[in-house]
C-alpha cells in the first residue's frame, strides 16, 4: 500500500498522532470539524481518518472517499458515522467504547450535588456582589433517588459511585441488565420517574432514540426533580424541558449536548436553556479530560494500527470481529465480503487452483456481511489475487506483506 496518509480532526490528543506517525504514516491534524464538502475534498489519498463527535461522515462523503480504509471514533458515540455505508466500502470504523467512561460518571455525580445545593445560584450571586447565605432549597444528596436511563458502561458505573456516596439507584435500560449492588431495576421509564428526585440520560445514538424524553416524560417527573443529560443532544426535546423549569416542574437541569453543537471552539452558542435558574450547560465535554482523551487517543490509535498492520477488527462497530495477530505465513490476505453461500469454498478454490498453500484461516460473519483473513505461503500468484478481488462478493481484498 506504501506510504499511509492520516487526517485527525477535532483536536485530538497528541498521543494518537505519535502512534500513527510512529508506524510511518503520514499525518494531517485539523483543530475543528469540517462540513460535507470540505470533508469528501479532503479524503483524496486519505487511507486513515479520525473524527470526534462534530464530523459527520455521511453516505454521501463515504462514496467519494476512494482511499478510505478505515475510520476512527476518538469518543463513545458513532451515530455521527453512516456505518452501513462504510461497510458497504469495506471501510472499517471503531470508537472508544470504555476509555472516557470514568470522565462522564464524575462529571455526572459532580453536577448532580452542584444541583441539590444550587451551587450555581450562591456562585452567580456573588459574582455579582451579593452574600446570599442561606440553606433554603439546598439539600444532601445522601438518601435521595437516582433514576439511570440506559444501564450501559456508564450508568452501571455511576450506579456504583452514586451508591458510595449514599443515593438509592433505580435503573431502566430497555435491554436486560444485571443491577450493581444494591440497585433496583424499573419495569418501565414511567416507573422511574414516579420515585426518582435526580433523572440522568446514557442513552446511545441510535435514530430510534430521537426525542425519545419530552413533554410527557417531564410532566411524569416528581416536583421539582432533577434532569441530567450527558447522552445524546436529540433525545431530549429541550423546548419542553425550558417548560419544564420555568414552571418549577424541574428544579434543575445539567445538559452537556445538544442537538445542534457549535463545530469550532470558539464558535456563538445558542440555546432555548440559557439564562434559566439551577442549569448548568457545559460545551459537550463529558469525557474532555487530560486522562480520558489521552487513553481514547490511545485506544483507537492501537485499532487502526492493528487493522493496518494485521487486518484485526476486534471491536469493530461495523465489520465481523476477528482478533489477529501477526501474520504466521508469506502473505495475509483480508477479504470482505457479501455473506452468502460457498464464498469460503470459492476463496479455497482459487488458492488450489494456483497451488497456493493456506497456513492459516479465520473467517467471521456479521448479518449480510463476511471476513475471512488467510495466511499464505510463499508463491502468492498476481492472478490468483486478481481473481479473488474480481468475485462477485467481494467488498474489499486487502493484501498485507
């Protein structure tokens, strides 16, 4: 493939342009995101492309992206990323499913005490020159309830450390999870807003998920309950939750995304939330610390390196996972495919056919999609990998020497 062209976007963490570079990739890195246009222009001999959360990577730049070999998600979420096309192009995508966990929870149990003592009240208050000593609306957090919507790695996690610090936890996540310590599942969201004094989204991105908490949700609330969301900014219908705040309904809010995010530090910010009592807006960075964004950059760095290097796609969010090593033959040949009947056979057949023979084979299969990865001895013919290339279900043949 020769020399390897990388473009970092968003201001990722210098460590994963040290990995790239390392393995003698060539690497581009841009502080902001880019739109449409700008992005599928800038692909040209692109091989490797890293984005956060702004970049949206749509069917549409995916089609002009003819050097794209794979995509890497510096964060949690890929809904930013047209996954089916990607696959489609044989173009591999993986994130960082667990490396800014511990940054989310903190900063979760952090604006959830902010919140029960109306830190943000006392502050603006005397920065404004006025002593507002008083305890009225202030409480503990020790024996109030939190309700977890979504019980995944970052709810099972603030489950655990809200418990440390004395909350009840009551979860609902639609999918069947084992409660952490002593924490009760809901049968249903209505169920957890009846008993919950403090409400926090981790939801995922999927398009189901649009506006999934609005008017109703907010009016089942307790009085005066609190709402995080660190998920998802179109989850939530923030229209509704201004209502919600305005008319005491919701004593608080802490909103970390939103549906329509600024895509250049630096950049005006709008939003019906600003100016309202007890709320605390942060510029989408749940998992913005030094620590998190070093391992992410790390983590995802390694992935791509890997599926270079060796053609594993371990924790690959759109491909078959297969976890490989270095190769044990002359040639490593990596072949995407349509999953249909008697492609395997039909690979084995070109190989005999050219007297090739396999040192070593894997294959995985994920819905309508197939990778097998074979080891080869010496003698690899330049027809035989024609032919292979040319099948009728081939997505994308990958030769690694």
């Amino acid at each position: 493939m020769g020399v390897l062209h990388a473009l970092l976007l968003e201001n990722l963490h210098p460590l994963a342009t040290t990995l790239l570079r390392s393995d003698g990739t060539e690497v581009t890195t841009r502080t902001g995101a880019m739109d449409t246009a700008e992005l599928a222009s800038s692909l040209k001999g692109v091989e490797l492309l890293g984005i956060r959360s702004k970049t949206q990577v749509t069917r549409e730049v995916i089609e002009q992206a003819d050097d794209l070999v794979a995509i890497g998600a510096f964060c949690i979420g890929t809904n930013q990323i047209d996954l089916q096309a990607a696959a489609e192009r044989g173009i591999a995508v993986f994130n960082a499913p667990f490396s800014n966990t511990r940054s989310v929870v903190e900063l979760a149990v952090a604006e959830i005490i902010a919140l029960t003592r109306r830190l943000t009240e006392r502050d603006r208050a005397l920065h404004e020159g006025v002593w507002d000593k008083s305890a009225e609306g202030a409480h503990e957090v020790r024996g109030r309830t939190l309700g977890i919507v979504g019980y995944g790695n970052i709810g099972t996690q603030l489950s655990v450390l809200a418990e440390s610090i004395g909350m009840s936890v009551v979860f609902y996540d639609s999918a069947e999870k084992l409660a952490l310590g002593n924490a009760r599942r809901m049968s249903s969201l209505d169920e957890l807003l009846a008993v919950a004094d403090v409400v926090t989204l981790h939801v995922d991105g999927r398009a189901g998920n649009a506006g999934f908490f609005g008017r109703a949700q907010f009016e089942r609330m307790r009085d005066g309950a609190l709402f995080l969301n660190l998920s998802r900014g179109f989850v939530v219908d923030y229209v509704a939750l201004r209502e919600a705040i305005e008319s005491g309904r919701v004593g608080g809010a802490a909103i970390d995304v939103f549906p329509e995010e600024p895509k250049r530090r630096g950049d005006p910010f709008t939003s019906d939330l600003r100016g309202l009592p007890n709320v605390i807006l942060t510029p989408h960075i749940g998992g913005s610390t030094e620590e998190a964004q070093e391992a992410i950059g790390q983590f995802v760095a390694n992935k791509l390196r890997d599926y270079i290097s060796h053609g594993s796609t371990m924790l690959s969010v759109n491909l078959p996972n297969l976890a490989l090593d270095a190769r044990t033959g002359a040639h490593r040949l990596t072949h995407l495919h349509h999953n249909t009947p008697g492609v395997l056979a039909g690979i084995n057949q070109v190989f005999a056919d050219h007297g090739v023979n396999i040192d070593g084979q894997l294959l995985a299969t994920k819905g309508e999609f197939g990778y097998v990865v074979t080891d080869v001895a010496a003698g690899l013919a330049p027809d035989a990998v024609q032919i292979l290339a040319s099948m009728d279900q081939t997505i994308r043949l990958r030769v690694l020497s």
